[in-house]
C-alpha cells in the first residue's frame, strides 16, 4: 500500500508494505534450521537476540518456552482441542527443546505438522 502526501513543494511517497532494512535481518530472510528462535507473548515468532535476552539466556530460554506453551493451549482450545493430549503428541519435540536449550526452525515445524494433522483429525479428515 503507497500513500501519497502532497506538501508545499515536495511530494512524500511512503510505502507502508516495504522493507528498507538490510538483507541479514530477520524479516528478509528465511530462519535456517538450527538458527536459534523467540516465541514472544503474543505467540510470535522472532530471531533469537541476546539484547533483548539482558545477560540472562537461561532465563529467557524459559520464558520462550512458556510463551511456546501458552500460545499452544490457546490454540488447541481455540479449535475445541484437548491440550493435554497435545502436549503428549509433541513430548518428543518439547524433549529436544529441553535437551538442546533453545528453540528452533526444525520445532516449529514440528509442532506445526502435529497440530495439522490433529486438526486433521478433529474433523474427520486422514
């Protein structure tokens, strides 16, 4: 989307739905997969900062976990899911999680796959 805006003189052009930002962040690229990742609150995924870490990785490990968590449960129960039988089903990628100390690309789409094809399931399907 492009707004236009006519100033005495000049006319300003901004391109809402650009990217201006250099080739190596995080929006213009795709995450390899063992390229460590941030689950924020929201449920949003985001490239791993130490910045935003503040010194203590542990302790943001943990909460990228919770909010891993939290985001899942409302999902499932979003789409009259049972949680607990989801959290089973993804025991093995949560194991490596827990193994590995960080959260990657190759999870994601774990747990992604999972979550389709128990939706899947849900309605009848496969």
């Amino acid at each position: 989307m492009t707004s236009v805006s006519v100033q005495p003189r000049d006319v300003v052009f901004t391109f809402t739905d650009s990217c201006n930002c250099c080739i190596t962040c995080w929006c213009c690229r795709e995450p390899k997969d063992d390229d460590q990742l941030y689950v924020n609150s929201r449920g949003d995924i985001e490239s791993f900062s130490k910045n935003k870490a503040k010194r203590d990785i542990a302790l943001s490990f943990q909460r990228a976990k919770q909010h891993l968590d939290e985001t899942l449960h409302r999902r499932v129960v979003a789409f009259q899911g049972d949680p607990e039988a989801f959290q089973h089903r993804i025991s093995s990628i949560l194991e490596s999680i827990d193994s590995l100390g960080h959260i990657n690309k190759a999870h994601i789409e774990g747990i992604n796959e999972l979550m389709l094809s128990t939706l899947s399931e849900q309605r009848g399907g496969k």
